[in-house]
C-alpha cells in the first residue's frame, strides 16, 4: 500500500509539473504574439503615401529624461540611519 501512495503522489506531482510549464508556455507564447507590431497592407499604404506610420503605440522611451531623473535622484541628499 506505501509503495501505491508513494507511486501515486509522485505521478500527481509529476502531472501538475507538466500542466503547470504547458500553461506557462502558453501564456508566454500569446502574451509575446500580442506584443509583435503588426504591419498590414493599410499600414504600407499609409507608408508610401505619407512617408511614415502613426500607431497608436506607447511612445519609446526618452534617454535623455531618464538620465535627467537619474541625475536628480542621485543628486538628492540623504538622511543619515538612526544608530540604536
């Protein structure tokens, strides 16, 4: 019977392992799926007529505020830790 039990919790733990990563793979699949750009044939026509594409995308990120912000983080003074 202790042979059974151990057989049995070691195939169940086994099968949740696999479900779990099978799902994981799948999440990560559509999540990677939804965030590649799509250029469809009215976004090339956009494009030849206009010389540029407009999405409605996050804009990209601005290095130069971003060193800016860093700056002034650093730049800040910071209190001394309490001795107890």
């Amino acid at each position: 019977m202790y042979d059974f039990t151990v057989a049995f919790l070691s195939a169940l733990l086994v099968g949740l392992a696999v479900t779990s990563g099978v799902l994981l793979r799948r999440r990560l699949h559509r999540q990677r799926a939804a965030a590649e750009p799509r250029v469809d044939d009215d976004a090339v026509q956009s494009i030849l007529r206009e010389g540029v594409l407009e999405t409605e995308e996050e804009e990209p990120l601005d290095l130069g505020e971003i060193e800016e912000e860093e700056r002034r983080f650093w730049s800040e003074s910071w209190d001394e830790p309490e001795e107890m």
